[in-house]
C-alpha cells in the first residue's frame, strides 16, 4: 500500500510582475486577501489536508513569507502579558503542527524549475503542489486536495492536476487540458489526453484551465528534468506534464465544482475580485463590507 502524502510544495518565488509597484518590495504571496495574506490560506489549506511538511520555494524580496510562519516569542509574550486572547488566537496558524522548510529560487527560471528545487526535499516521494499566489473557496477548501490525493492513490496516477471551467476568450491565459471525451463530471479524475501552456487567442483545444493545485508522483521530477526552456528561458511545469503524457504516464484532470472556485492574485482584476469576494465573505466584517458596496452601489 502507498504511504499517505505528507509532503507540499509551494512555489513563491515569481516576480509578480504585473502587480508591480505593490510588489516591489514584497511578496505577491503576501498581499492580504482580507485579514490574512494569500500563502496564510495556500497553508491552512495543506494543513487541513494534513500535510505537515511544507517546503516554501521563495526568492528574493521574499523574506516576509518565512517571518509570517516563524513563532515570534517577543510578540506572543506581549499578548499574553496584555491578556489579547482574540489576537492570539488570529496567531494559531503558527502552532499548528506543521514544518516549514525554505529553499530559494535564484532567479525566476520558471514554475518546473522551481518545483524541481524540491526534489532533495520530496526524495522519491508523492506530493502535493499548491500555487503560493492562488487560493480555494468553499466551506472545506482542503476538500480537493483530499479527494484529488485519493484519486492519486487508488489510480496509481503520475499527476492528477485540478482544472476549472474558464471564459473561452480567456483561455489563452492559462495552462489548458485536453480530455478523453467531452464534459467531465465535477470532482472525478478524468484521463488527460493533452496540456498546453497559454495557447493562442482562438487556438485552445478546450476551456479546461489548470487550477494552480497538483498531486505528483516522483516521475514529475524526471520530466522536469527533461523539459526545455520556453522562448521566455522559463521551464514550464505544462511542458512537464505534458511529457509524461507522452511518456505514457497515467495522468488525471480533476474538475473543480462550482463551489470549490479557485482564486488568484496574478494581476489586479484577479486581486480585486478575489479580496472583494473574500473580504465580503468575512465572518466577522463580512457584514460591514456589504453594507458599504450596498451605500456606493448607486454610484457605480
Ligand atoms: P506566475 O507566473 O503567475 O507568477 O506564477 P510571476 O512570475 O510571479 O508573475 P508575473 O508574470 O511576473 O506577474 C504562479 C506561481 O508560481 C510561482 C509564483 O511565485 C506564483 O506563486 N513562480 C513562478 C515561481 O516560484 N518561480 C517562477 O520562476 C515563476
């Protein structure tokens, strides 16, 4: 029997370009979405699907993602001391049973190049992949995860990589899947067939868009390491996935249901959406923030 997958790796490492000045100084991961920045959720995400070893790909200006989940004694102890039990308990994603390992990308070769610095770290294991800039909502966001790991286990699959249903004049943005047959049903690994990295405008086999969470066998190590560089320099992880299609590695799409939609902050229509969403469905201000787009709503 296959042991259970304990080990995640979230690359953090891009430039964030095109959310430049915001982050000229700072992480993309690290923009808050609401109360907490984007990594804090990718995290409790993996934690809830109790994956304890998480390996953080970052670079530089990255600095603040490691200082977000180090324990910081001098702050705790002034809480305490102040009896800030609410604040304190905001600060609990630190204890939880996780460890945190660091390793840098040097320079920003690409999403494969950084997901093969972790091969040391995953030694020949199965692991999770989990996009540092995106996240998942829903009531249980670690639910795909579990169910795509599962699916990884009783397929014997190489990858089973999640995908949602876009626009399709916006599928040249994004990593797009082919399948064996047409629809695939929500939360079902379904046989990919084919992956593209961003085709383009008009050229994309389906409207079937990777969604930023992955389920490896160590066989995506060795395709990494046979994917050349695009026209850009960068090894892309589509190109990877793509040969081990080729290399006739049982490899899955697993579509995301409607109410498991995955959000990112690659630029500032996505950022805006995701914190308006976010902020919106906040338990505690939540209420507040709908009042207020409620009073603009007729300027708009
Ligand atoms: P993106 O391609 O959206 O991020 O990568 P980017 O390169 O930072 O964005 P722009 O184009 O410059 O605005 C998605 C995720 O993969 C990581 C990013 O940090 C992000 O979390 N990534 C990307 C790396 O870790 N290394 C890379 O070389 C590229």
């Amino acid at each position: 029997m296959t042991q259970p997958i304990h080990k995640a790796i979230v690359p953090a490492a891009g430039l964030g370009t095109r959310l430049l000045p915001a982050t000229k100084s700072q992480p993309k991961e690290m923009l808050p979405v609401g109360r907490k920045p984007v990594v804090q959720y990718v995290v409790e995400e993996l934690q809830a699907a109790d994956l304890t070893q998480i390996l953080i790909i970052t670079g530089r200006r990255k600095r603040a993602i490691e200082d977000h989940f180090d324990p910081d004694p001098v702050l705790l102890s002034a809480l305490e001391q102040a009896g800030n039990e609410a604040v304190l308990a905001e600060l609990a994603y630190i204890q939880r049973k996780s460890r945190f390992f660091y390793t840098r990308q040097s320079s920003p070769k690409g999403l494969g190049h950084a997901i093969a610095l972790g091969a040391d770290f995953v030694d020949n294991e199965d692991c999770v992949v989990a996009l540092g800039d995106s996240l998942i909502a829903g009531e249980d966001p670690a639910a795909p995860l579990r169910a795509m790991m599962q699916a990884h286990r009783e397929l014997k699959a190489a990858a089973v990589v999640a995908v949602e249903q876009v626009p399709p004049d916006e599928a040249h943005r994004y990593g797009i899947a082919s399948i064996q047959g047409s629809e695939p049903p929500p939360g079902e690994p379904v046989a990919m067939t084919d992956i593209i990295e961003k085709p383009p405008r008009g050229t994309a086999p389906s409207t079937l868009a990777v969604a930023a969470r992955y389920v490896f066998s160590p066989a995506i190590f060795e395709a990494l390491a046979r994917t050349l560089p695009d026209r850009q320099g960068e090894i892309q992880l589509t190109d990877a996935i793509k040969l081990l299609i080729q290399m006739g590695q049982p490899v899955y799409a697993w579509l995301l249901r409607p109410d498991q939609r995955r959000y990112d902050v690659g630029n500032f229509e996505s950022y805006f959406r995701t914190f308006i969403d976010f902020a919106l469905a906040d338990e505690r201000y939540g209420y507040l923030a709908r009042q207020y787009i409620k009073a603009i709503a007729y300027e708009l």
